[in-house]
C-alpha cells in the first residue's frame, strides 16, 4: 500500500490592476496513479480534475509541474473568491487537505460622504465627517496638520486636548481662530497603503490690530522701522496712512512689507529712510476685510541727536536780538534763576559797567549815554526859555533846588548874584565837567542819573 502525503501551501502574489491578491495553491503528490481534484468547499462546487478546469470562471487554471506537483492559480481575485478550498487525492483511503481565502482590500475615502473644506464664524460650531471603505473595515483618525492639539469641548464647559481623536465624525464647538488649519481624515485597515484626506478650516471674524510700539524716536537723517501686528480672517487688504489721512505709497523712502505668520496672522512693517522734519507726527496702520475694519496709531516723534540739542521755538521764552525776557527767582544763598541759568549778585565793589551785569550789555549803555546826553543838551538850550528847577548835590552831601527865570537872571540888585544861584551854578558846571571826563567809551549811566 502506498503512503500519500498532501501539503497545500498558500503563496501571496503581487497586487492585480484592482488592487486584489491572486493565489496558488499547490499539493504534493507521491503517488503516480492518483487524480487530484480542486473543490470549493462553502459552495460544494469541483473546480478542477487533474489537468482540466470544470468550472467556467476563466481565472482559473491548474499546472502540474512535475509527478507529485499541483498548483491552482485564481487571477484577478474578487471579493466572491473568498473562502475555503479543498485540495483532494482520491487514494484509498482518500486524502483532503483545506485553506481559507481571505480577500482583503486596502482603505479608501468616499469623497462623496466626506466633508469639504468649511467655513464658520468665530464662536460658532463645525462638524466634520469622514467615511472609507475596504476590507477590514478601515479605522478613521483625526489629527491637525501643523501637529497642534485637537480641543473638544463638551456642554459643561469642559474641553479636553488631544493630538488625535478616532471615529468618523470630528465635533467642534465655540471655535476661536486659534483652531483654524488643516485637519486630516486618515483611514486605515492594516491593509497598505494608508490614506488621508485634508480639510481646510477657515474662521472668520473681525480684523484686530495690535501695536507693539505706540511712541517710537529717532532723530533726523536716520532710519526708523514702525510695525502692527494684524489678525484677520477672511484675508485683509492693509494700507498705511498718515494723520491727516495721506496714504503712504512705496517708494524711495518708504518700504512698505508684510510678513506672514500664521493662515490669519500678518506682521505689517513700514520702514521709512532718511528722516526728515516733515515726516514726524502720527501714522495710521489700516486693516480692512469683508467683516469689517480697524486701525493702530504710532506717533513718531524727533530724538536729539548724540551730542547735538534740539533747539525748538515753542522752547524759549520771548527773545529779541537785543533783550531777553528773564524771570528772576532768588534762592536761599541769594542766586538768582535767570530762564533756568543761576546768577550770584554781584559784589559792593564790583563796578556795574564791567559786564557783569547780565541784564545790561555793552551797546545798551552806549544807548543809554547817548540819550541821556541828548537831554542834557536840550535842557541847557531851553533853560534861557522858562524857568525851570534843577538839582544838584552840594558838597555837604544835601540836594538844594534852585529856581531862576534865565541863565542870566540870578543877579541882585546890587548886579551880583545871589547865594543860592551861585551855589547851583558852581555844583552844576563840575558835574558835568565830571561827566564829559569820564562818560567816553564806556558810559557810567549810574551817575549821571545821580546828577
């Protein structure tokens, strides 16, 4: 009696246009007289006898290839071709040996049931559904695209954070722009390949702008960079103006740029070369999209140059070419404030025409002498015209008046004059013979208003 020995071995081959396994089957024959026969078993059904195929499925063929080699190949396998074969000798007694068939096929996103991109307010809600089919059935994540956490949110105000979240419906609720990106849908069934499918959330909300230098100095002839930091969704249209509401427009000295950080975030940065008078004051950094509009303020005012200080009008008191107007305030230790500048008296010995006096200059006096010389010369022509009453210090130290009708009218009746007339006469002639020594270059106004 002769022994048979049956092994039915299951081969994978690569992948069919339609994405499906093809498999071989082969048995192991020792016996030289024995038919090997090919049966479904589920369906009950003879595939193929020996050599010839019984069926009449045209995937199906048979090849020996030597005396005790068997093999059943199945091209193309569908989803039907799944089950259990039976390979079977018909030796007495007869020998079987049986294999399961498992199709399996690779995950695939229906698009027609899964969501699109979407677009809500800020605060509202979204629901995001993703659906794949295969063979197993294929497991869906969600997960964000920038690899930042998802946040759920339940009724009692809780929200958890997570870098994914399993099942084919993503809820989300009281979003902010912060959650605004790329969520993927990725299937899966252990089945290579994985696939994914990218959904683009878009929050919409009114622009914001915040300004990170609202005061910025620099003195003249430099250059000076002003930037506002804008959130906005839908995208906005960004423009720079100045106070009294003249848009800037690039150029030779402006540089206007935009730097992106984020899907709603922008740096908006305006760079303006060789500063001059006419360019401080304020700038308006504008935002505006389909929701609404807002603006941030930069004043931008002149810095003293290192070394240099900035001289303004509005800064001095009232100043003339030849007068200041000072405000005298004496300190304790008898200083007087001069518009900010200290002046100590000056001493009992110090001559007041030396040019320390910081009220009177050189040419003041001058002025001051000549008018005065000016009126002594018209007193001395009108005194012969009426009387008039003039005084002079005696030698005693005392003022005496002394009154005439004319220059020549002080006589007596005895042609002399009288005591008080000569008295005058001789006090006045050495003043103003003191006076004429002493007054050129440098006028001494103090004693001539003491005349």
């Amino acid at each position: 009696m002769f022994e048979t020995q049956l092994n039915l071995v299951l081969i994978p081959q690569p992948y069919d246009p339609v994405n499906l396994r093809s498999l071989k089957s082969t048995p192991t024959l020792d016996h030289l007289n024995a038919r090997v026969a090919w049966i479904k078993a589920d369906a009950k059904a003879i595939l193929a006898i020996h050599e010839h195929v019984i069926t009449n499925n045209d995937r199906l063929s048979v090849q020996h290839n030597d005396y005790n080699t068997w093999t059943l190949n199945i091209r193309g396998v569908k989803m039907e071709d799944a089950g259990k074969y039976m390979c079977q000798v018909n030796t007495d007694p007869m020998k079987m040996q049986t294999a399961t068939l498992e199709v399996v096929i690779p995950p695939d996103i229906i698009n027609e049931e899964t969501s699109g991109d979407m677009m809500v307010p800020e605060g509202g809600s979204a629901k995001l559904v993703c659906r794949a089919r295969g063979h197993p059935k294929p497991k869906i994540t969600w997960r964000r695209e920038d690899g930042r956490e998802i946040i759920a949110r339940n009724g009692s105000h809780q929200k958890t954070k997570a870098q994914s979240v399993e099942g084919e419906m993503l809820t989300l609720s009281k979003i902010t722009r912060s959650e605004m990106g790329a969520y993927m849908c990725i299937a899966s069934n252990g089945v290579p390949p994985t696939v994914s499918k990218r959904m683009k959330l878009q929050v919409h909300f009114h622009p914001l702008v915040q300004v990170p230098n609202q005061l910025v100095g620099a003195p003249v002839l430099t250059d000076v960079t002003l930037i506002c930091n804008v959130e906005a969704s839908p995208k906005a249209i960004n423009y720079w103006q100045r106070e009294n509401g003249e848009m800037i427009i690039a150029g030779d000295r402006y540089a206007l740029t935009e730097k992106e950080n984020n899907m709603y975030a922008i740096e908006m940065i305006l760079h303006i070369k060789r500063l001059q008078s006419s360019d401080f004051g304020g700038y308006k950094c504008i935002s505006k999209n389909s929701i609404g509009d807002t603006e941030g303020t930069i004043r931008l005012y002149e810095m003293e140059r290192p070394g240099k200080k900035i001289l303004r009008d509005d800064d001095l008191n009232e100043v003339s070419k030849n007068e200041v107007v000072q405000k005298d305030t004496r300190s304790e230790d008898g200083s007087r404030n001069l518009n900010g500048r200290l002046y100590k008296d000056r001493a009992p010995d110090q001559h007041p025409a030396s040019g320390s006096d910081p009220l009177l200059g050189r040419g003041t006096m001058r002025l001051i002498g000549t008018f005065l010389l000016a009126l002594l010369v018209l007193f001395t022509a009108l005194d012969e015209a009426w009387p008039t009453t003039l005084s002079c210090r005696t030698k005693g130290g005392r003022q005496k008046k002394a009154k005439e009708t004319s220059w020549n009218g002080r006589r007596g009746r005895d042609g002399r004059e009288d005591g008080h007339a000569a008295e005058w006469r001789q006090c006045w002639e050495r003043s103003a013979l003191s006076w004429r020594r002493s007054a050129p270059p440098e006028l001494d106004y103090y004693s001539l208003i003491q005349l």
